[in-house]
C-alpha cells in the first residue's frame, strides 16, 4: 500500500473520533448509468460525507449502502470494508449503535455476538479468543479504521471490555503513525472512564456490605487508570493540540466526578485531597488556550466548549463561576449560526442553570429547540429544570405539569436509553429515579393528592427500575388496573418510601383510593432491626416477643390507618416500594394475629404482571430439579456464603414429583447447567420447581441458583428459558424457588425474585427470602402442592401451607413459615 493511501486513512482514523466531514464540495447523490463504477462509487462516498455534514445521517447511509453494492461489483474488498465503516458512522449518528457494530464485525468477518449485550460479564476464555482474533487480522488501511471503530462503537454499545481490548492491542501494532495512536489512545482512555463510571454506577446498586467494600476499594483504581491515560496523552509534547485539549476536558470531567464520589468516602481523604490539588491547575490550563478549541471542526469546538463550561459550573469558587458563564455566552454566540437544535437546547440549558434571573426565559426558549426536533432526551432535562424552578417559585401547578411532561419523555425514550450510548447507560439512580420520587413527592403534598396518579407514578418507576436491573427493553407485564379479575384480589396496597416520608395507599376494586402518610424516621429503624433479625441464621433463636416489638409497631405505623378500608379476610397484592421489598408482609401483627390469620398475599413489582389465570389440577405438569448432595458449584464464587448439600431435597423432589400431573426430574448429578437447558428446551411442562442453594442479590450476576456444576444467574435465564418461552404457547404458570435466600444486606429481595420471573417468562413465583431448616420447607411444599390440587389459588395455597407450618409447635416461629412469599399471578 503506498503512503498517499496510508495517509488518506490515517486522516479517515481521526474523523472516526468526530465523524464529521469538512468536504467543501457538493455532489449529487446516486449511481449514473453513463459513469464508470469507479466514479459512481467516489460520488456516493464524497456526497454522504456532505450529507453527513449537513446533518442528514439517513440520506448519507443511503449513499453508502449502494457504494458498498458498487463496491462488491468491483470485487474491491478495501472499499467495500470502507464503505461499511461509513455506514456505521451514519446508524452511530442515528443512535443506532448496535447496526453500527453488527456493520463493523461484517466488514472484519468477526462473529455477530461480539455485538449482542449481555448482563454476564466477560469470561477469561472470550477475553483470550477475542484477543487472539484481533492479532489474526491483517492490517491494512481500510481494516485498521474498522478496528478503531469498532472499539469506539463497543464502547458506544455498553461492551467495555470488549472495547478495552481491541484498542489495546490495536496500539500494538507497530506500523501505527502517531495520529492514528493519538486518536486509539483517546479512544482507550474514554473506555476507561466508562469502565469507572460503570463500577460507580453497580455500587449504586449495591447493598450487601461485603460486595460494596469490593466495589469501594475498585471504583478509585478505575478511575485512575482513566485519568492516568487522559494525563499522558495531555502532556504529551507530541500529541495534537486538538486530541490534547479533548483529553483535557475528559479528564476534568472525570476529575470533578470522581471527587464528588470521594466526598461520601471517609476512608479517602488522602485521595480525596490529592485529586482536589489537580483541578484548579488543569482548569487553569485549559483557561491559558483558549485558542485551542478553534482547532476542532466549528461543531465540536462548540461541543469541546459546552463541556468546559459545564466542568466549570461545578467548582463553588466565584471566579470560577464567572468563567463558566462567560464560556457559556461564547458558546451560544457561536453556536447561533450551527443548524444542531439539540446542541442549542443544551447551551442554553446550562445558561439557566448559571443565571437565574434569565432562567425562564432561557428554559422557555431551550424546550422549543428541543420540541422542535423531538429530542425528548434533552427535552426530559429541560422539563426537570422547569419543575425546580417553578417548584421555587411556588408554582406547584406548573411545577407538577413540568415533571408530568418529563416523565411522558423519559418513558417515550427509556427502551432507547437503556440500549443507547454508554453516556446514557449510567443514568437511573442519578436522574431518572429522582425525577419520578420529586414528582410523587410534590403530589402526595397536595392537600387533595391524587392518588391514582401517585400509584401510577410509582408503577412507572418500579417498572423502569426493573428493566434497567435486567438491562433488558420493554415488558410485557400488565397494569393491575387493567385486569378484570382483580376483583378476587380484595386490595393492593402501595407503599412509597419518598425520603422524608413513606406513603401508603389502598385500593379496593369499586372504591376510592385511601392514603396515610408516616415520616420515616418512625418506619426505618424498626424495618431494618426486624430485616436485620430474620435475615440471621440464628433467628430461630430470637425470642417472638423481640419481633412482635417490631412487627406490632410497623402494622399500627403502616397499615392500622387504613385498616377500616380493608376487608376482614381475602388476599392483599403489595406493591413494595426500596427497603420494603425484603419485607414479608405476613409478619406483620395487629396486636392480636399476625396478616397470615386473615389473608393471603402476592407481591408485584411497579403493580404489573402477566396476566393471571388459574392453574387447573389437570394442566400440572412439572419440571423438578434439586440438588441434595456436595457438589463443585457450592464452591462457585457466585455461591451462597457458607452454601453446604441439603439433603432433604431429596424428598421435596419426590413429594412433588408425586403431587403433579406428570414430571421431568433432574436429581442431584444429574442437574448440570446444560441438562437443565436441554429439559427445559425439551420437556413439556407449565410448573418449573427448583430446589437447591440460591440467591436474590442487588447484583444481577450474583442473583441465581445453583446447579450441580455451577451457579445459573438471572442473567442466563433469558438464553435457557428463550425457546420454551418463545417457541412455545404454554407460558411457566409457576416457578418455585424453595431454598433460596436474600443476600445479607440486600433489602430489595423482590427486585430479583422480579427479575428471575420476567427472565423465565413466569406468570407466578413462589421463592423464599431466607435459607430456613430443610425438613420444614418440605412440609410447607407438601401442603403448598396439595392445596393446588385442591383447587386453591396459589396465593391461598401459599398461605394454608404456611398456617400449617405455623401451627407445627417445631416451626410455630415466624422464622420457618414468614419467608415464602409469592410474587406476579396470585390466582
């Protein structure tokens, strides 16, 4: 390959950072019958660079598609791999990053799956054979920027070590020219902000303790490795000014990040101090240059400065505040005669964030840019800047309208942003649950709340919540005001914990909504005593009147102010709200009985389920798979802590083996990972019972249950269960669980039992929140599956086993018969 055409991509590799084109040419677009291929190609390719430029991403795609078909008539295989890279430049400015990866690993011959996500991390084998498939690639230029491309476009697609490796061993390669190594060095430390920005993002998540210390001591090595990368690229003599100054706004970024992290970090404060020295030197620095951000193409410059200005308004120094609203005014000036609405709506956003006397007015003006163009994920922000504003003026009317309106945003575009770009990816617990919770909030003040609309609110959240726990898209879960049969539930209840306050709200089919408020520092404490209690293995131990203290207390705070609106028997639908989700309800005691004298339960989470329908005597067919004997996964770094063999499996098993219509049964050796895949692709059943060690964690790859072999997480329950619930109509009306248990300190136990049921495509699940005594769970078991038989609903059947349970002298604590709960379908 000569130097002319090294050199054209090299200059290709730098525009793989901006994809935009300064072509000061205008072609037509389209193939020309009277021109040769080759001439036809280059006008396809120069016209979607213009059109690219112009902002007109579909029309430039469209160009590229049939240059990439004029290119196969040619049997040119450089231009064909360019021509894909082009494409996916237009689908990454479309927000299409997964048919921007699927077109790179096409124009490189690599595997589709590199670009399908999955919760489960990389292993150490795929890491190698990625690793090694990289190095069997011959380099050449259209290649090399594939490569490039690829490794910006994982990142882009949520796939960070992934991403990770391609650039690293991309600057591997000796015949890099120090463009191209500046640009893939770039590329590589943005990876690596995202990989901290992604730790940060699991310890948010995070509750049990020993998990969260792991995610402590991890998150600062992550973050300086990124800022290590940033600041050799930035005092780099060699480096171009332009790379250099994009190097130094990301690592400021990550700087003022990570230092607002350490804040909460008592066990930091040297790093703390050391990363608060490197601020001001690196804003002084960047202030010293401002001729540097002239060096960008007129769109990013004005980006580049929008991100300094931002930077800027987060340091509390005065001049420093002063400097940010002067580079704010520069950006819009500038940005004035730029055709990007979006990049508008932005600058201005900040504007009012940075004066409040014009705040209004510059929201007003932002929101008609952004409505303009549709761009609801900046709309959505806008609206919740609005809300605080009117909120502080003491416009609740208008306020409320704003947060009303933002939301509509955030659920419009929510399934996008859960397969956006990475930036986007790590956006639930610092944006999205706050604006939902100050919405409910500012309703539920109301000396009128509306209360239907507060329950809905909180629906829409805990479903939002559940879907980026899974990383998944749309459920297809129904709201419980839209089921018919609700009537044979007698009310659900929601209870909302807002901060300051916990919200309880009932519902009965035919009736008004009736509500009770409770400041929580009433609720707290005695909730966590009472979780702190049950969830230890010497609960059993436990006098009953220590739990009675709390139990008793939490029924008069939560439940006693609506009890007139109750019925005096029936079944109760929950919706559980943070802490309360590792809550059994049944526990609860008014002073005379606990709930379970008077009714059954189900929990839901975000008030929606698959549709309930009745299990018939006649339909049950089962799926058993237990595990009773030592084995190799009790020793899976995913295990349960101090996990042993539970040989009364054995007999569980074979009670429900004999209460069913008919089973399948994989017992002990027999229950590998991938017999149980193979049974559940093959077996017809609608019952799936599992017995052996599991557990429902804050972390999704730590949510599952063991096999004989090894751990099966939540995050595999979509490929096992795919063609059960997919290619067959008969749905799993029921999955038992019935020796799992919450992880210690993990007090959202419904959030995984959620997760585990929507991945397995069940109407209904039975799961324990704690590991109790074997011999105990399978009386419960035998009594559950006998009243199914019975005809009982699952909900009822759940709870005449555990009143059995209860009234056993041996197990007559609420320690043995309080951990079953039952969530989705309570028919």
């Amino acid at each position: 390959m000569n130097r002319k055409k090294w050199l054209k991509y090299c200059l290709l590799s730098i525009l793989t950072l901006t994809i935009v084109w300064m072509s000061p040419l205008t072609l037509l677009a389209g193939s020309v019958p009277n021109i040769p291929k080759q001439q036809q190609v280059q006008i396809l390719i120069t016209s979607g660079r213009e059109q690219l430029n112009r902002g007109q991403p579909d029309q430039a795609l469209r160009n590229w598609q049939e240059a990439t078909k004029l290119y196969r008539q040619l049997n040119d295989q450089e231009g064909i791999t360019t021509s894909l890279v082009y494409q996916a430049y237009a689908l990454q400015k479309l927000a299409l990053y997964s048919q921007a990866c699927q077109k790179l690993v096409a124009a490189l011959n690599l595997e589709e799956k590199l670009c399908e996500y999955t919760l489960l991390p990389a292993s150490e084998q795929e890491k190698e054979s990625l690793t090694t498939t990289v190095k069997r690639i011959v380099i050449t230029p259209a290649s090399l920027l594939a490569l490039q491309s690829l490794g910006e476009t994982l990142r882009l697609n949520y796939k960070l070590i992934q991403s990770e490796i391609i650039l690293e061993q991309i600057l591997t390669i000796k015949t890099l020219s120090s463009e191209q190594s500046n640009n893939i060095r770039l590329s590589l430390a943005n990876t690596k902000q995202d990989i901290y920005k992604q730790t940060k993002y699991q310890f948010n998540w995070i509750e049990e303790p020993l998990l969260k210390d792991a995610a402590v001591y991890l998150i600062p090595r992550k973050a300086q490795e990124a800022l290590t990368n940033y600041q050799l690229l930035a005092i780099d003599a060699n480096t171009p000014t332009a790379i250099k100054l994009q190097a130094q706004l990301n690592c400021l970024d990550l700087l003022l990040d990570f230092q607002e992290w350490l804040k909460g970090q008592p066990g930091y404060i040297d790093i703390y101090t050391k990363i608060n020295q490197q601020v001001r030197p690196l804003i002084n620095l960047i202030l010293q240059d401002p001729l540097s951000f002239s060096t960008l193409p007129t769109d990013q410059s004005i980006q580049a400065r929008l991100k300094f200005a931002n930077s800027l308004s987060k340091v509390s120094d005065k001049k420093i505040q002063l400097e940010a609203i002067k580079y704010a005014q520069d950006t819009w000036e500038s940005a004035k005669n730029i055709k990007s609405q979006k990049l508008k709506a932005r600058i201005l956003g900040l504007l009012a964030k940075l004066n409040s006397e014009k705040s209004l007015d510059y929201l007003e003006t932002a929101l008609t840019l952004a409505q303009s163009i549709h761009a609801e994920d900046v709309a959505y922000e806008l609206q919740v800047q609005l809300a605080k504003l009117y909120q502080t003026q003491g416009q609740v009317k208008s306020a409320l309208t704003a947060y009303r309106i933002a939301i509509e945003n955030i659920t419009n575009i929510r399934h996008e942003l859960l397969s956006s770009n990475s930036d986007l990816q790590f956006f639930f617990y610092e944006k999205v649950d706050p604006v939902y919770r100050s919405y409910m909030k500012l309703l539920a003040a109301s000396n009128t709340p509306d209360l239907d609309l507060i329950t809905q609110i909180h629906e829409q959240l805990q479903t939002a919540e559940l879907e980026d726990y899974l990383k998944c898209g749309k459920l297809e879960l129904v709201s419980l005001n839209k089921i018919e049969s609700l009537s044979n539930a007698s009310a659900v209840i929601n209870i909302i914990d807002l901060s300051d306050s916990i919200e309880v709200i009932v519902k009965s089919p035919g009736k008004p909504p009736q509500h009770h408020s409770v400041d929580t520092k009433l609720v707290i404490y005695h909730l966590d005593t009472l979780l702190n209690i049950l969830q230890d293995k010497r609960a059993s131990f436990t006098k009953e009147r220590v739990i009675l203290s709390h139990s008793q207390l939490l029924y008069q705070r939560l439940i006693a102010p609506l009890e007139q609106y109750l019925p005096k028997s029936g079944t109760l639908v929950f919706v559980l709200d943070k802490s309360f989700q590792s809550l059994p309800i049944q526990v609860l005691h008014d002073g005379q009985n606990y709930l379970i004298d008077r009714y059954s339960f189900a929990g839901t989470l975000g008030a929606r389920i698959a549709l309930p329908k009745f299990l018939l005597k006649e339909q049950m067919q089962a799926l058993i798979a237990g595990l009773s004997i030592p084995s190799p996964s009790l020793h899976d770094i995913n295990a349960p802590l101090d996990a042993t063999a539970l040989p009364q499996v054995r007999a569980e098993v074979e009670d429900v083996r004999n209460l069913t219509k008919s089973s399948v049964t994989l017992l002990d050796k027999d229950f590998t990972s991938q017999n149980f895949k193979e049974k559940v692709n093959k077996a017809n059943f609608n019952i799936l019972h599992i017995s052996t060690h599991g557990q429902f964690s804050s972390d999704p790859l730590r949510t599952g249950f063991l096999a004989y072999d090894r751990q099966i997480n939540i995050a595999e329950f979509d490929s096992l269960l795919k063609n059960k619930t997919r290619s067959s109509s008969q749905m799993i009306e029921l999955l038992v669980l019935s020796a799992c248990q919450t992880a210690k300190g993990n007090k959202r136990s419904a959030l995984g039992i959620a997760g585990v049921a929507v991945q397995a495509g069940a109407r209904s699940t039975v799961a324990s929140l704690w590991l109790v005594e074997a011999e105990s769970t399978v009386l419960l078991m035998q009594e559950f599956y006998r009243g199914l038989n019975n005809g009982l609903t699952k909900a009822e059947a759940l709870r005449q086993a555990q009143l059995s349970l209860k009234s056993n002298p041996k197990y007559s604590h609420p320690y043995f018969w309080s951990p079953f709960i039952l969530v989705g379908s309570w028919l």
